[in-house]
C-alpha cells in the first residue's frame, strides 16, 4: 500500500474525475483482463470519441490492472522527445522494420488476445514522427493502437474486439480522439476508417499548421502537439478520394 501511495503523486491523471463513459469503458477493460480476454465471437465494439491510453507497464496481478487503467500518457521523458522530434508529414514503417514496436506493444498486454504471436502482417498501419512511432496492430480478434517512443514502454488501447465494417466508399469516419497532458506537454490524436477510393486524409488545425495523416490497411490515423484533439469546431479534415476532396468538420464524421 504504501507503494501504491508513492506511486500516486506520479498519475498525470490525478484530481480527474472520469466520465461515465469513461467509467464504462474502464470496467469492460477490467473485465476482459480478469476474464481472459474477449472471445473471437464478441461483437465489435465502437469506442467512445475521447478515450484515455493505457501505459504498457510491467508488473503483476492487481498493480497491472490499476497501472493499465488509471495511467493515460506515455511517461513524461518520452512524451518530451516525441514532442521535441514531432513531423507534420509522416514517414511509414513495414514488415521486418517495425517489429521491435510491434512487440512492445503486444506485450502492453492490450487485446482481446494478448498472448497472440506477432508478425509483420498484424500490423495494419505504422507511421513513424521523428522517434514516436503510433500503430494500429491486429491482437487476436481485435485491433489496438499503440504509440512508443525509441525503445520505451508504449502506450496502448483497445480500438474493437472484433471486425469493423468500412465506411461508404469516399467517406472516412471517426473511431477515437483525444486530447492527453498538459500545457507545452500536451498531444491530441485521432484514429478511424477509411472507406474504398479514399487516397488521403489531411487535417487543418485551429492555428492553421495541415497535418499529414497515415492511410494504411484501411486505417487512419495521425497524432501532433497541442489540445485540439478534445476541442470542438477546431479541426478541419480533408477527405482525398479518386472523385476530389471533401471537407468535414471532424465532430460530422
């Protein structure tokens, strides 16, 4: 106990006090883990549009629940170094090159099957920022994302226990944002689908700066310094399809 009482002061998310989506999606996690894990015959479940990430920490029995719960960033030395080496353009990752992240993240333990083996295949989108690199990875049946920094412990969520269906062709759709930290600390991402003839997805910030987004593996994703993750009317998207662009406001998508 008194560990746990030490430990507190370090939880970025201390003096917060959850939503009841929040509640709801924190004690379905807790289930799968004491539960062993969804079935590969649960239904697909859609995430909420905030979330909190889940710190991959090593440790046991009932520290491990708490720790993949209740922590919501990477820990602050890294989140500095990705911040400091972030790009609005991404590069990309595959096969054999982004293994050594592909592994951290699946021992977060993080998935409707945690002790699935891991291959290049799993990993359905892999973009890479200065030396933050974020995934969406296959774990069993269900898809989680994850983000590392060089060779640290990642931070990993759930996105769906089982298949999801895409959207209409040329639409892409929202499946989880955020915003995480804060002041000068603070980073906003935002992962969804992606439907057939979509080529790319831009996003135009509040402030102007465009970030590039990863399209892979009918996927996309990107992540970038500052709140606008958790704020309203303050992201533009740019759908890119074989028939022009589309823009959206990311709270109509």
């Amino acid at each position: 106990m008194k560990d746990l009482e030490q430990l507190a002061v370090l939880d970025p998310a201390g003096g917060h006090e959850p939503t009841p989506a929040e509640w709801a999606r924190a004690n379905a996690f807790v289930d799968r883990i004491v539960e062993g894990g969804a079935t590969a015959h649960a239904a697909p479940a859609r995430r909420p549009a905030t979330r909190r990430w889940a710190v991959g920490l090593v440790a046991a029995g009932a520290a491990a629940v708490v720790g993949a719960v209740t922590v919501p960033s990477l820990l602050p030395g890294s989140m500095d170094r990705a911040l400091a080496s972030w790009t609005p353009v991404p590069g990309s990752l595959t096969g054999e090159q982004v293994m050594p992240q592909a592994r951290r993240c699946a021992e977060s333990g993080v998935g409707s099957d945690p002790s699935a083996p891991v291959s290049p295949s799993d990993v359905l989108l892999a973009e890479q920022r200065g030396v933050a690199t974020l995934l969406i990875q296959q774990r069993g049946a269900g898809v989680i994302e994850c983000m590392s920094v060089d060779g640290g412990p990642p931070a990993a969520m759930a996105l769906a226990d089982g298949p999801l269906p895409p959207p209409a062709a040329g639409t892409v759709n929202v499946e989880t944002r955020s915003s995480v930290g804060d002041g000068d600390d603070q980073y906003s991402n935002v992962v969804g689908l992606v439907g057939p003839s979509v080529t790319g997805v831009d996003l135009v910030l509040a402030d102007g700066r465009t970030v590039q987004t990863s399209t892979r593996g009918g996927w996309w994703a990107a992540w970038w310094p500052g709140p606008e993750g958790g704020e309203i009317g303050s992201i533009t998207v740019l759908v890119h399809h074989t028939a022009g662009t589309s823009t959206h406001r990311i709270e109509d998508l």
